[in-house]
C-alpha cells in the first residue's frame, strides 16, 4: 500500500477490500422453519423500518389486514422496545405505542420477549423474514402482537438498501473490546504512517460514497435543490432526520424562495419560519400560548400567507434525550436564517464560488464556515427574533440573543453535506479542478465532536494510547466511521475480512501492489 499522493479523491480502499477481503457469507447460520436468502444486522433492519423503505401505501399484516403507519415511533437507545411513541392504524382502528423489529420473527422468543411485562405495550412486531411461518407472536400477558414481515414489502431491493442506508448516522451503543489489529499493532509507533495512510484511504471512500448519493439526487433535481434537501436532512441529525427530510419535500426549495421578501431580510426569515413550521407541525399550540410573546409570534406566522398543504404532526419529531438547543424548532429557524441571511443570491453558487476559486483548503473551509456562523448577525426584528431567545414556546426567555448555527453545526454540515455535494457535482461535470479544491479543503477540515461510534472506533483501534491522536481532522474520523460500518459493527466476526487488518499483517512486506 503506497502513499496517497493524487489531490483527487481515491477508491483504494474500497479496490483493497474487494481484493483481500472474502466474500460474505449467503446462506444465514441454521433456523426453525423458513431459510433466509442471506445474513444482515439487526440494526439495518432498523434502520430500514425507521426510514420507511417500504411500499406504504400497500402495506399489509402477517395475518392479512391493512397497515397504515402515521409515525414509525421514535428510537430507544435504552431498555425494552426498539422504538417507542409510534401511531400505527390496523383495520382502520387507531393505535399508539411501542414497536420491536428484528431480523426474524423467531427472535422474538430467543430473546425473550415474551417472557418480559415491558413489552405488553408493544403495538406492532416488525421482522425482515418470517422464519416461523406464524402470523403473530404472543405477548407477556398471553395476547396476539400483530407481525409485519418487512421482506414483502421493501421499496427497494435490500442490496440496495445495504448501498443508501449509512447505519453510523443512528444510534449505537456498545462496550469497545480491544480489536485484532489493537493487539497487532501494540503499542510501537512502527505502523503509524501505515495506520494514517489507511485512515486518508478510508475516509476518501467514505466521502466518495456519500457523493454517490448526491450524485443519484442530482440526476432528478438542480443542485440548488439537492443543497436544500441535504441542509434539511442535516439539521434532523440524527433523530430527526426521517421528518426533516419529510418537511423539505412538503415545504420544497421553490417554495422557501418564494417566501422571501425583497431587501427585507428579517420579513423574509419570519416567512421562512412560517412555511417551515406550518408545513412541520411545528406552530404553536394554544396550549404553549402563554405570554404576550409567544402570542405575538403565533399571530406573525398565522398572518403569513402560506397555500395549504398537508403538514406534518407534532408527534412524528422527537424530543426526548436532545439538548433543548437542538429542537426541531430551533433547528428550522436556522434553515429559515440561513436562506434569508443569503437571500437574494443563491446559496449554491455562493459556496460553489469558494470551493473552485480558493486554492488554499485552509482559507476555503473558514470561508465556508463564514457562509453558516455569520447568517446569526443578520439582522432579525422581533416576532421573526423569536428562536434566537427561546429553546422552546414555555420556557425561559433568554435575555442575550443565542446563535441558530453554532460553528460545530457549521462543520458537521460542511463534512456531511456540502463536501459531498459539490464532489458528486464535480463528478458531474467533470471538474477535475473542482475535485482538487475539495479535496485539499476535506484535508483541512477539524475532527467534529465526537460520537458513540467514534469513541467505540478509538478505543478499539488504538486504546488509551496516546496513537489516537493519529484521528487529526474529519477525514480519518469519517474512515473511523467507515471501517466500523465494513467490519466492527458485527464485533470479531468482521475481523476476518478485515483490510485494515489484513494491511497491517502483511506491512513487514511492505506489499505494494494496491497503490491509489
């Protein structure tokens, strides 16, 4: 494995694990009833659950009946259901309240489930392949739990699925046990130019993969679009990034710059608020009403035109375990401030401008940052002020204004967003140059703050030993997330096929017959 020198973003990694690593295995390990065409992670499944690729309007039961889901419940990190608050309608007969998914339907008995009171409130049980051929499962109380086998109901084909879905953008929560190439590596500083390469190598794929996606939305929309629906999808990381990415299809691009009133920048984010939180579910309540205020910005968005849509629920955004700072309400008035901040120019071309005429990767990441933190100094009158100093609509008013996009939201949408976008448009238009640009700004780009997976990555690589800081910028923390979604996430059973692994057994040879 040689040096990565070109200023282009590389596919080595992924060309390396298709040449050392074997091939998955087809067959799923021995079960009771039905066989399985191949072998998935749970949490895949429930992500493919939480994200609704399925045939929604056709979706039918186990035992026959229709099934309509109005919210697919929000996800728990902690004991007893996979997801919990969810609204789904059987039969025509209204329902709310917990879902546990799995990869069978067997599972529901290997763990246990139907031993455990927790589970009693448990409206529905989803699994990808009925392997018992029942209809339903049975609860703790001896009651029927209607059963969706998901595998007759996929949008997409599941190999695909495997493709779109990005399983590190949820939730995960795991003790770290020391990996195979911790121990392989130890605690000599002999591989760490190895080990760096490696990261550079993974993190180019990563960010190569995430362009693909863009690069599949850029072929039915205009980049300006394709921005907006990531910038969306962005503020609802990660939990809500289902209805975010809901919103900016009922309150689309065309919509939001229609909004905006010419040179008036604080009467343009006040419309912007009221399309996005009308169309969101997100209003005000006469409940949450009390104080002149509130009162006065409910009566602002009210009095906005606004063509009738159908919105969203309150009930399909989740709030629970989120810093108050990171509500949905905040999080769309930033949305709001940032297009009426840039209004009328667009934003697109702004960044697009940055990104091919700055050389200089350092200068173009600031300059992009600028594009984000700088839209909190627009000026911004009151009730359209209303976010910079409320959390929520009954709670404390903050006396001093707090800013909508802090600089940590502002890279994580540069590394998450824009990066990839303007990759997969480089690609597009065969913009080599362009390329180049991103890529020395990729290089540049600061660690974001750090996650489940990348504290779970850290220690298993490198321990307590001081070789973490080897994770430097976004680059190597984002192939930190890529070797985990490849091989970790299944713990030493991806160690097998592990290149990361398999790169360093084979170092002493210095093997370089995989060069970029």
């Amino acid at each position: 494995m040689g040096a990565e020198s070109s200023q282009l973003f590389a596919d080595t990694y992924e060309r390396m694990r298709k040449e050392f690593a074997a091939p998955p295995p087809q067959v799923s390990e021995r079960r009771p009833g039905k066989p399985t065409p191949q072998r998935i992670r749970e949490h895949l499944v429930r992500c493919i659950w939480y994200e609704q690729h399925l045939s929604v309007n056709s979706l039918t039961l186990d035992d026959g009946r229709p099934l309509a889901v109005a919210s697919q419940g929000w996800w728990n990190i902690g004991a007893g259901p996979d997801f919990t608050k969810a609204e789904i309608t059987i039969d025509g007969a209204a329902q709310r309240g917990d879902i546990e998914v799995h990869t069978y339907s067997s599972d529901w008995y290997k763990h246990n489930h139907n031993q455990d009171p927790a589970y009693n409130d448990t409206v529905l049980h989803v699994a990808m392949w009925n392997d018992r051929d029942s209809r339903s499962v049975k609860r703790y109380d001896g009651s029927d739990l209607p059963q969706l086998t998901l595998s007759r109901h996929l949008s997409e084909p599941l190999g695909r699925l495997e493709e779109l879905i990005d399983l590190t953008e949820y939730p995960f929560e795991s003790d770290a046990n020391a990996g195979v190439c911790r121990r392989k590596i130890g605690d000599a500083r002999t591989y760490d130019e190895l080990v760096g390469t490696f990261l550079d190598l993974a993190g180019d794929w990563r960010m190569l993969t995430k362009a693909q996606r863009f690069g599949v939305l850029l072929k039915v929309t205009g980049p300006e679009e394709a921005l907006y629906c990531g910038l969306m999808e962005a503020m609802g990381y990660p939990a809500n990034k289902v209805p975010f990415r809901r919103l900016a299809e009922s309150a689309a691009y065309r919509d939001l710059r229609a909004a905006f009133a010419a040179g008036d920048i604080s009467r343009s984010f006040l419309n912007a608020q009221a399309l996005l939180f009308e169309r969101g579910g997100l209003a005000p309540r006469q409940e949450e009403i009390r104080d002149d205020e509130t009162r006065e910005y409910a009566k602002a968005l009210s009095a906005s035109v606004i063509p009738a849509r159908e919105a969203l629920k309150r009930e399909e955004w989740q709030f629970k375990g989120m810093r108050p700072q990171n509500y949905p309400f905040r999080r769309a008035a930033a949305v709001a401030l940032l297009y009426a901040a840039h209004s009328p120019r667009n934003l697109f071309e702004e960044m697009l401008k940055i990104v091919s005429l700055t050389s200089s990767g350092e200068t173009a990441y600031k300059a992009l940052e600028e594009i984000f933190v700088t839209a909190n100094d627009a000026p911004a009158e009151s009730p359209a002020d209303y976010w910079l100093h409320r959390n929520t609509y009954t709670g404390r008013r903050s006396k001093s204004p707090q800013r909508l996009i802090s600089e940590n939201l502002a890279r994580n949408v540069i590394v998450n967003i824009t990066i990839p976008l303007y990759l997969a448009f480089a690609r597009k238009t065969d913009d080599r140059a362009l390329e180049s640009n991103l890529h020395r700004i990729y290089e540049v780009i600061p660690r974001l703050p750090a996650t489940s997976v990348t504290r779970f990555m850290r220690c298993r690589i490198f321990g307590e030993a001081s070789r973490g800081k080897l994770v430097r910028n976004a680059r190597r923390q984002q192939a930190l997330y890529q070797i985990f979604r490849d091989y970790c996430d299944n713990d030493d059973a991806g160690c097998a096929n592990c290149v990361f692994l398999k790169a360093i057994e084979a170092s002493s040879g210095q093997d370089s017959s995989i060069t970029p």
